[in-house]
C-alpha cells in the first residue's frame, strides 16, 4: 500500500482521538488532548497552504513561458 495514502490519514485520526478523548475523560486530563487536536489541524492547514502556494509558482512559470514566445 502507498505510504502517503496512509500518512494522508494520520491528521483526521488526530482530531478523532482528541475530540474522543475531550468528550469522554474526566475534566482534570482533558488538556492533554488538546495539543494532539491542534497538531491535526495545524498540518492539514499547512498542508493546504503549501498547495495553494505551489500553484501559484506553477501558474507563474506556466505564464512567463507564455510571454517568451
């Protein structure tokens, strides 16, 4: 099986656990999956900035070819 397809899960699986984990622990160790959760949101919006970022400069490079010719 591909490695990124199964990487490409781990980040939901944060939140999963960390919204699990903040619904049915005592109040006193809810903080601990906080930071599992945020960890999970932060690469998946890395993830989509990088994205977007990347094709910019693709469309950039796709538009200076364009003016050579």
């Amino acid at each position: 099986m591909n490695k990124r397809f199964i990487l490409s899960f781990v980040a939901p699986f944060m939140i999963l656990i960390s919204g699990i984990g903040l619904i049915f622990r005592d109040n006193a160790r809810k903080i601990f999956y906080l930071p599992i959760g945020l960890m999970g949101v932060v690469i998946i919006l890395e993830r989509g900035a990088s994205r977007h970022l990347d094709r910019k400069k693709v469309l950039k490079k796709i538009k200076s070819y364009q003016k050579v010719k």
